[in-house]
C-alpha cells in the first residue's frame, strides 16, 4: 500500500537504516528511475527473504497424509534425506525436499510449482526431474487408479528419463516410512538457504551481469 503525504514527510526522521524509503506515486506510468531505485532496494530485500519464505511454506505440508502413513512434509523430508545420505549434492537435495511444494495450492500440477518456483536457481536438468517426477512416480500407482502407468514414457527417447525413473525410484517412491531415520527440516536449512542465494537466471537482471 503506498504511504500517504503526511506518513512521507513524518517518517523520514523515524525510518531505521535497516527500512529503505518508500515511494509516492498512485501509477507506474508515473514513477521515476529514482522511484525504481528506490523500488529495487525493496526488491532486494524481499529477494533475501526468499529461503525464509521457501522454507516456511514447507511447514504447510505438515499434518495432511493425503492417506499415506507419513504426511506431506515427513515426506518430502525423507526424500531429502534418501538423496543426502545417498551422496546427492546440495542442489539436488533441495530439489528433493521441494519437489511436492506445490501439494497445497496445485493440487492437479503440483510438479508445475515446484518446479517453477526452483527453475531460476537449478540446473536444467534438476529442474525437469522436479516438473516431470509426477508422472514418472505414477509408474508405481497409476495403474491401481485405471491409469496408465507407463505414462512416462512418453519421455522415452528424453536425455534425462533415467535420472528422473532414479529419483522416483531411489527417493520418491519409497519415502512413505514413519520408522525411517528421518531428518529435520531444520537440517536442510542451510543448503535452502545457499540454493536460493542468487538466480541463474531472470528477466529482472541484464543479460552478462551479475
Ligand atoms: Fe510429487
Ligand atoms: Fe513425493
């Protein structure tokens, strides 16, 4: 919301260094460079609080089993926690935990989300396991639902079917176990939180800068 005449002129003295200003115009079309700079200085904070953002999201998968013996987040943790112990790097390892993310507001694309929101800080490659893993984990229960298991090979031919089959079958598949030396998500914070740091990639930033 933008602050109004008197909050501008009022606030200046009492703004702590850790708040940048804030702008005063009603329409884009008539904001200034130095209006955006000042936006940008907002932008880079909020860009800073991403990991914290990511990772209290996750909590949201906590409490609903969706039926399962473990729920959403014990889940996604134990993924984590698989592709850890098994050697993964850190990248791979958050594409894990976040790989069903999107359970709580893409119920029918879940895969779509999480792999939209890691798509900016992973490789390619991570990145196309996360959005397809919904269909290559439908090989191990698509077929009890009058689906077609091996849906997924429509990727037949795709460079990177087998990695994605792995990550199912190595991870996903099996990480529905309550008596399994789970980690806390306390423990994944740190490679969050480095994941996140900085994007490959975004429209926000000129090409060739950093
Ligand atoms: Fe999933
Ligand atoms: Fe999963």
């Amino acid at each position: 919301m933008p602050p109004t005449q008197t909050q501008t002129k009022t606030q200046p003295q009492t703004q702590t260094q850790t708040e940048p200003a804030a702008t005063t115009f009603t329409a884009m079309r008539a904001a200034t460079r130095d209006d955006y700079q000042v936006i940008a200085q907002h932008a880079g904070r909020f860009f800073e609080e991403l990991p914290g953002r990511v990772l209290t999201h996750l909590t949201l998968l906590a409490g609903d089993t969706g039926g399962y013996a473990v729920d959403r987040l014990t889940h996604s943790l134990q993924t984590a926690t698989r592709a850890q112990r098994d050697g993964r790097d850190d990248e791979y390892v958050v594409c894990a935990l976040l790989h069903d993310i999107g359970d709580t507001l893409a119920c029918s694309n879940h895969a779509d989300l999480a792999a939209t929101i890691l798509e900016p800080f992973v490789s390619e490659k991570n990145h196309w396991i996360v959005k397809q893993h919904a269909i290559f984990q439908g090989y191990y229960f698509f077929h009890h639902l009058g689906l077609d298991r091996d849906m997924r090979d429509r990727f037949r031919d795709h460079e990177w079917w087998r990695d994605c089959a792995e990550f199912c079958e190595k991870y996903d598949q099996n990480s529905f176990d309550r008596d399994y030396d789970t980690l806390p998500l306390e423990a994944f914070e740190p490679i969050v939180r480095k994941v996140f740091a900085e994007p490959r990639k975004t429209i926000y930033r000129q090409e060739g800068t950093t």
